[in-house]
C-alpha cells in the first residue's frame, strides 16, 4: 500500500550529509583510500573530566526522570556566564538563555515559531542543511543568498529583491562560516543588525564554530553589536568546542520573545535534554578549558599540511 507523503517532504532535498556517507561507504567498499572531508565531528576525544561527570551523573536516580524543558537552572547560568567571559555579552539565564538537544535541532525547529504559508526566509548558499529544512517544513520558502569569494564569503545584503525583503521573517548567518570556513568582520555583523531591523526580520546568527579560529583571530558574537537583543537569536552548541557532537547538547540565546517562541515549540515537541547531560554540559562549561587550545594547534597544523600539500600541487 502506497502511502502520499506531505508536500513539504516533497520540497525538502535529500540531506547533504546522509549523501555524503553513502558516497564514502560505497567507496570503502570498492577498496578506494578516501580523505574524509564530510562532517564536522572531532576525532578527538571528549575531555576527561567531562567523561567522568557525566558517569557520576548518570548514576542518580534524580537524573533518570523527565529533564525540565527549560534546562536546568544551572546551565543556563552556567551558559550565561560563559557568554560574558567569552564575549564580554549579558544575557538573563531565566529569560535570554533556553538549552537545546543539540543547536541543530534548535535551528530546525525556530522557523515553526515564526513562519506562515508564503513567507520567506534568506538562507545563504552553500549553508548547514536546517536552514533550508527548518524553512521548508514550516511552510516557508528559502531565498537563496549566494557566498562568492570576490565578496569575502558574505551574502551581499544589498541585492535582495525588494519583494523578498518584504515578505521575509528571518535572515540567516554563520560566522565562523560551514562549508567556506570565512569569517566575518564586526562591520557586517551590525550591518546585518541594522537589515534586519530595518526590514522588520529576525536575524537568526549559527555560532557552532566560534573556538574554531586560528593565528590569533577571535570570532565575536552578533551580540557585541549595537541593538542586536532586539532583532537577534543566536545558536551555540557544545558539539564543537568540547569535541561532544554525540552528546546532543547546545543552546539558543539572545531577544528573549525569540527565545520564549522557540521554548514553546520545543515543549510541544521534546522532554527536554537528559539531565546528566546538562550536568556535564555545565561541567564542560565551567570546568578546565586547556584543551581547546590544544584543540585549535592540533587543527591548525591539519590545516597548514593541507594547505602546503595543495600549494605544492599548484
């Protein structure tokens, strides 16, 4: 029996990284040596003592039941306390900071929150798929803003069509950027601000990477801009900087009637993340933090051989 699949199945295209692993199976199988150069998943282990927090954890009957939605209380300070040492940023833990199951999931489920049948949202291209997937499932349509190198890597924000801007609900940016690797200036990072409030839009800013940078770069947040709070939500996650992709823990922050919509969503969709995860969540957090050094020299000499190597090569 066949069944019809809705049609915002139909719209969405197949998902990049699933592809990806297929392609890279099917060549192990034919005995071909690869390079991975697909996801972003750390081969490097998840700190130790992060390890041996999460064990101790684990063995609390008081962690075993359903996770508030909301996070705990302690990781939202936790994350909250992060952001100011990082980014020199205040943000409410109770009203400005809400935990998610990973940020992409977070990123998936935000345009549920916002979007109607016929709005859009600006995507940039190429971008991580749940920009486009989040857009498509909630009924929107993705404008596609296309990263050039004689640009920088930056959507060019001036060149969208006046009847896209009208009818957007949500611009999307990723600095330290997934797949180009650019980054971008604070400049941008405000005239971004400045587009989306002047167009009435929220500005969703993906922040994975922000400890991925090299020869002393230090990426900002969008919230070292002037008036950001009013217009902006941004997503972080621990997948990247503690090496815990497969923990599924990040978290969404910034205006806090964003974050509430989100919340909302989210109760209606999830329990909340497991509890000894939260609590090793704040142990990453407010725990050793040598490693990520150590981290970025380990992926700064992957990129120089790589960068030699292909020089070499012409």
């Amino acid at each position: 029996m066949g069944f019809a699949v809705s049609k915002h199945l139909k719209k969405l295209p197949p998902y990049l990284f699933v592809e990806i692993d297929k392609s890279k199976r099917k060549a192990r199988q034919e005995g071909r040596d690869i390079i991975d150069l697909g996801i972003g998943d750390p081969d490097i282990p998840t700190p130790a003592h992060i390890i041996e927090r999460l064990r101790l954890a684990a063995g609390d009957p008081a962690c075993h039941r359903y996770a508030l939605d909301q996070g705990m209380p302690a990781l939202r300070a936790a994350i909250a306390s992060w952001y100011a040492k990082r980014f020199g940023v205040r943000l409410d833990p109770e009203s400005e900071v809400l935990p998610l199951i990973g940020s992409k999931e977070g990123i998936a489920h935000f345009p549920l929150a916002f979007l109607n049948e016929g709005d859009y949202t600006l995507v940039p291209d190429p971008c991580y798929p749940p920009y486009k997937g989040g857009t498509i499932f909630a009924g929107g349509t993705p404008h596609l803003m296309p990263l050039r190198q004689a640009n920088g890597f930056l959507p060019d924000l001036s060149r969208i069509p006046a009847r896209i801007r009208r009818k957007a609900k949500i611009l999307y940016i990723n600095y330290p950027n997934n797949p180009t690797g650019a980054v971008a200036p604070l400049e941008f990072l405000q005239d971004a601000v400045e587009f989306a409030r002047s167009n009435k839009m929220i500005l969703l800013s993906d922040l994975a990477y922000s400890e991925m940078s090299y020869d002393g770069y230090r990426p900002p947040s969008v919230f070292e801009c002037q008036g950001a709070k009013d217009v902006a939500i941004e997503f972080h996650s621990l997948s990247k900087t503690y090496n815990m992709t497969g923990w599924r823990v990040g978290w969404a922050c910034g205006n806090a009637a964003l974050v509430s919509a989100l919340a909302k969503v989210k109760s209606n969709v999830d329990s909340g993340i497991f509890s000894a995860v939260q609590i090793a969540g704040i142990e990453a957090l407010e725990g050793p933090q040598g490693h990520i050094e150590e981290m970025r020299r380990t992926y700064q000499e992957r990129r120089d051989v790589l960068v030699s190597g292909l020089e070499s090569l012409g």
